[in-house]
C-alpha cells in the first residue's frame, strides 16, 4: 500500500513580494507628502494671521497705505505728458 502525499500548494513567484515592497514605498513617499503639505499649510496659515494682524494694526491706527499702493483713475500730475 502506497501513501499519498496532499500535492504541494505552487510555489510563489518573487514577483508578488517585490510588488508588496513597491507598495509599501509608494505608501511611504505618499505619507511624506502629505506630512510636508500639512506643514506647507500651517506655516502659510500662521503667516497669513501674521500679515493680516498687521494689516488691522496699521489700518486702526489711521495709517495710510505705502507710497506704492495707492492707485486712481485720475493721471498724475506730476508726470508730463508727451
């Protein structure tokens, strides 16, 4: 009497656990991101509180806009025209 032995499961084949190596990196350079775009946002966020703090301190104490900014309709005098 013979003794039959389960047939092997296939072997696998070295592809599958490369393509779980590439996936995992993906995954980690996506959570990178991510962490440096929340990072890109809060620092844009604070700067953003920051110039608008200004801009409320400046405007209640009556100033005036720089020389630069200011902008009219009307030609300024000061040039001459050809």
């Amino acid at each position: 009497m013979k003794i039959q032995f389960a047939p092997h499961p296939p072997a696998r084949r070295p592809e599958r656990g490369s393509a779980v190596i590439v996936i995992l990196a993906l995954l980690a350079i996506l959570v990178m991101l991510v962490a440096a775009n929340t990072q890109t946002v809060r620092w844009a966020r604070a700067e953003v509180r920051l110039v608008d703090q200004r801009q409320t301190a400046r405007l209640a104490a009556g100033g005036t806009p720089p020389a630069g900014l200011t902008s009219t309709n009307r030609p300024n005098p000061d040039r001459s025209t050809p």
